[in-house]
C-alpha cells in the first residue's frame, strides 16, 4: 500500500446519520474522509571544527544521535499515520508509538537549539542579554552559577534557560529525559545537555563539571540573544 493510501481513512456513516446543507437528513450511506497529516522533519547542520576543549569525535558521534532522533520522530508519525488508517488507534501499541512521539521530538528539538549554539571559543555576551538575564537574577554571574546548578543535578537531561511570556522572566529549569518538565509555553533560550552521551566519551563519567566549563567557553551568546522575544 502507498504511503498516501496507508494516511487515508474512509469512514462509511450508517443511512441517515448526516443531515445535508439543506437541512433535510438523506436517507443513504455517506463517506467521510479522514486524512491524518504528519510532518517530516530533516536534521540541521552543524560544523563542529574549532571548538575549544571539545572533542570533535565526541561532537560527530553525539550529532548522529541527534539524526536518530529525528528520523524517529518521523518513523512515529508514519506509524501513527497508517495505525490511525487501519483503525488500530485504540490499541496499547498506538499509545505506546504516541508517548514515544514525545521523547524522540522534544529529543530532536532540544539538540537543535543545543549545536545551535555553538561557537569556537564562544562570542562575548550579549549586552542585551545580559541586561535581562541580571534583571531576574541580579547578576551574569549569578545566572552562570545558578544554570551550572542545575546542569549538575543528578539525573540524565538537560539544564534550559526558558524565557516565560506571561511574567517576562528568564527561569531555570531542569529537564528530565528530553520531554518530561518542559513548561508550556515558555521559550527555550539557553539549553545544555548534560546526558552522559555529551561528555563521558571525553571527560568521563565524573567528568560533567568539566564538560560544563568547556562548553561554556564555546557558547555563541549573540545566537542565545536572539532567542529572546
Ligand atoms: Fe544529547
């Protein structure tokens, strides 16, 4: 079966379920297409050459698990799409695919905006950044110690600066796995993996702290700056 065949659905109503535009119920069977879209998504690229006291190989390894993200958020959806055609929607394996969906996208855009950041030997920071990360946390200084905090806490995920529209704050956060603690609505602005994959093939498996003030040194704060609304 075609892929476009396998996302369509033709729902056959009973005689009489429908009223027509005017007004009076046909008595005869109707068809109602239903058409389930999904996205494709293409990974970024990164150039990961120059990056100070970051191992290239580390970095190329780590991007190809960023390509598995991504292909698996599209495997899911076309999975999803043609379970959703065959009418296997209401299985245990559709939620299964469906909570997966989750962690392989938040894994895929968390990564984006992660190498999105990256620049050999980093930019000087952002006056206009600054300004608004020492408003809400008095002080670079402040914010820097407060983010590697978090960075450090036990636990695989990622440490996010997240900008929140409604009070205009600049929070940290702590993120389990890739999607589990995400608040809705808030925009990532800083974003640091601090799964084992980003750091223990160099600086091993003590090595986060490390690994954290390397990365540091290589942060494009002019990228981060634009993030901000
Ligand atoms: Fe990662």
């Amino acid at each position: 079966m075609k892929r476009r065949e396998a996302i369509t659905s033709i729902l056959t109503l009973g005689a009489g379920a429908l009223a027509t535009g005017s007004g009076i119920f046909k008595a005869e069977a109707r068809e109602v297409q239903t058409t389930y879209k999904f996205s494709t998504y293409t990974p970024l690229t990164y150039n990961f050459d120059g990056l100070k006291g970051l191992d290239k190989d580390m970095l190329e390894q780590h991007y190809a698990l960023y390509r598995g993200y991504v292909n698996n958020t599209n495997k899911a959806q076309s999975i999803m799409a043609e379970m959703l055609a065959a009418g296997k929607a209401d299985t245990t394996e559709f939620s299964e695919v469906r909570r997966r969906l989750g962690f392989e996208y938040a894994g895929m855009r968390l990564h984006e905006y992660y190498f999105g950041m990256l620049k050999p030997e980093g930019s000087p920071v952002d006056e206009k950044l600054k300004r608004a990360v020492s408003a809400f946390w008095g002080s670079w200084e402040n914010w820097i110690a407060d983010i590697t905090r978090t960075a450090m806490m036990r636990g695989i995920g990622w440490a996010i600066l997240y900008y929140d529209p409604v009070t205009k704050g600049l929070q940290n956060f702590w993120i389990d796995d890739h999607e589990n603690g995400n608040p809705p609505g808030f925009e990532p602005i800083f974003v640091l993996d601090v799964w084992e994959h980003a750091y223990i093939k160099q600086f091993g498996a003590g090595g986060r702290r490390a690994y954290i003030d390397a990365l540091l040194k290589n942060v494009d704060w002019s990228v981060i700056a634009k993030r901000l609304p």
